[in-house]
C-alpha cells in the first residue's frame, strides 16, 4: 500500500454502483493495493483482495448467504472481514488471524467511493446531483490510462491550452490570450473564478463569444467546473482513481440544467473527444509525476489556478504522485 496519509486518508471512486450487483464482487486496484468489492443482502463491502489462510484472492471466489467465500478452500467470510466457516475444520473454533482487512466504503454520486485510511472529510461535493432541474451524465470510466492523475487534474484546472489543444470545440487560436483571474484557497479546496476564454460556438448559435468558467480542486484527485451564461449551467465533476502513482481511471460527472433533448450518447461522445485530445498530451508531459517539490516547470498568470493547487497540495503535504515521492 502507498505509504501517505493524505491519499490514503482519502475518498476515492473505484466503481459504478451497477458494477456490484447483489451477490457479486468485483476486484479493483487503489493505491497499489488490491481489494474486492462485495455486496451481500444489502450492504456493500470493501476488503482486501487476500485469503487469510494460504494467500489466494478472494475476488474469484464467490457470495453466498452474506459471505464471501475463498475460491481455494472454502473459507467464508463476513462484511467485518472475520472468517465465521472453515470447512476443513467445521468443529474447530477459528483463529482470531482468521481475518482480512476491510475498508471504508460508500455509494455517492452513482459511484463506489473507498478510503483504505480514515477520511478526516466526506466524498467531494457536487451539488447538482441533488438538484432535479440538472441533467446528469456519467462521462467514464476512462483508463486504466498510464499517466499521472495530478497531471490529469492539472490539466482540467488548465484553461489555456483550450485554443492549442482544443481548436474549434473550446478554444479559438486566434484568441489564445487569457485575462488574469483570481484564485483562493477556500475550507473546501481552491477555487478560481471569472476564468474566461473565447470559444467558437459557445451556446450553439453559430456565433463566438468569451465564456467564463468556474473551477475547484476539491481534492487532491477530484475537480470541478462550471460554465454559467443567461440561467443555464453546465458543469463537470471530474474524478480520478490512482490505481499507482502512474496509472489512472478517470471519470466524469456532467451536469446541465437545459438542452434536455441531445442524446446522452452524444454529449458523452463530445465530452470524449475533448479527453482524448488531453490524453496524449498528458501522457508525454516530464517529469510524469507532478513536480510539486522540485520547479522544473515555468508556470504563469495564466497557470494561477495551477499555482495554488500546488501551493494547496504542498501545504497538505502530499507526497504521492509527486516527484519526490
Ligand atoms: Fe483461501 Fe485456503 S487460501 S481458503
Ligand atoms: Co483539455
């Protein structure tokens, strides 16, 4: 397991809530470590991915009448981890080792959200998720992708390379100068407001125009957008889960209070093709990790929302998926 409090003291999303239907199980990897997720009558458990007899993973196993059982030997055991049936000794008393770790787990937003520590906060907020007037679509996941989630978080805080990278959809490289914004660190996260960009075809109308944006690191993994004009909203919860420091599965919430008609499958197509124009990018950047503690990269006004997260992240102390981890 990765050796830092603040990820491992942390929410992360792992899964769909539909990945885990009753009486199944499903392996994940957060934090270099393997767990299995399992779901008996009606509760939802996390527990390492490790057979406490002779080492074997429980994810092949199976779930009956509330246990997980090893595929091996046939050692059950319950949501507190606790093996209760050993069937080669069915009148012995069970060891106290008899046990596998377990993890705090939580459903939030549709998602499998797990902390392998104890979280000193709850799962990010995303307030539209409440909201019926907001239409939501699950954009993900996407991944497992080589790279480091801190460098994907960076880049959605990132608004200037929307004319580079995203010509024509988000940006327009004709107007690639960004105003200065303002930035601070709020008890939630950094937030940066009034951060505005011109875009093509902002509203569907055919005609450009300068929108702004909203943006929050939420947490070290999790960000946050909204884009407001004339009473509509649209804004994106964006997630990571750092399976290592270099490999991510990214995940999208979007959120939009109009346009009630467009099929989901297109605006997931749209949010898709912005993400794989970032991928490669992200992917190329050096150092891979973030390089939080050591400045080798120039960052600008433009940057700021960077240079607060950063500045946010070191006041944290986080090590993981940084260069000096
Ligand atoms: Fe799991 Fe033997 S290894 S029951
Ligand atoms: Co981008």
């Amino acid at each position: 397991m990765v050796n830092d409090p603040v990820v491992i003291n942390d929410w992360h999303p792992v899964a769909r809530s539909e990945d885990v239907q009753k009486g199944a199980l499903l392996p994940v990897h957060l934090l270099e470590e393997d767990l299995v997720l399992w779901r008996s009558s009606d509760q939802l458990h996390a527990c390492r991915d490790l057979c406490a007899h002779r080492g074997t993973r429980l994810s092949s196993g199976r779930v009956t009448d509330g246990t997980l059982i090893c595929p091996y030997h046939g050692w059950a055991y319950n949501g507190e981890g606790q093996c209760v049936h050993i069937p080669a000794h069915p009148g012995q008393t069970i060891p106290k080792r008899a046990q596998v770790k377990t993890y705090h787990v939580q459903e939030r937003y549709n998602l499998i959200w797990v902390a392998l520590g104890e979280p000193k906060q709850d799962v990010p907020s995303f307030p539209e998720w409440d909201d019926p007037t907001y239409r939501k679509l699950l954009c993900g996941p996407y991944g497992a992708f080589d790279l480091c989630g801190l460098r994907a978080i960076e880049n959605f805080l990132d608004v200037a390379h929307f004319p580079f990278i995203h010509e024509g959809i988000l940006g327009d490289a004709a107007y690639p100068a960004i105003e200065d914004y303002g930035t601070t660190i709020e008890p939630d996260g950094v937030l940066s407001k009034g951060v505005s960009v011109y875009q093509p075809d902002p509203y569907g109308t055919g005609q450009g125009d300068v929108v702004a944006y909203t943006y929050r690191a939420l947490r070290p993994f999790t960000a946050y957008l909204a884009k407001e004009s004339e009473g509509t909203r649209f804004s994106i919860l964006f997630c990571v889960t750092p399976h290592t420091a270099l490999k991510s599965t990214l995940w999208m919430w979007m959120a939009l209070n109009y346009d009630y008609e467009t099929p989901a499958a297109d605006l997931i197509a749209w949010q898709e093709k912005i993400l794989n124009q970032d991928i490669p990018i992200i992917q190329a950047q050096r150092p891979q990790l973030l390089p939080l503690y050591a400045q080798t990269d120039l960052l600008l006004n433009s940057d700021r929302t960077l240079i607060v997260y950063r500045k946010w992240l070191q006041e944290m102390g986080l090590r993981f998926g940084t260069v000096s981890a």
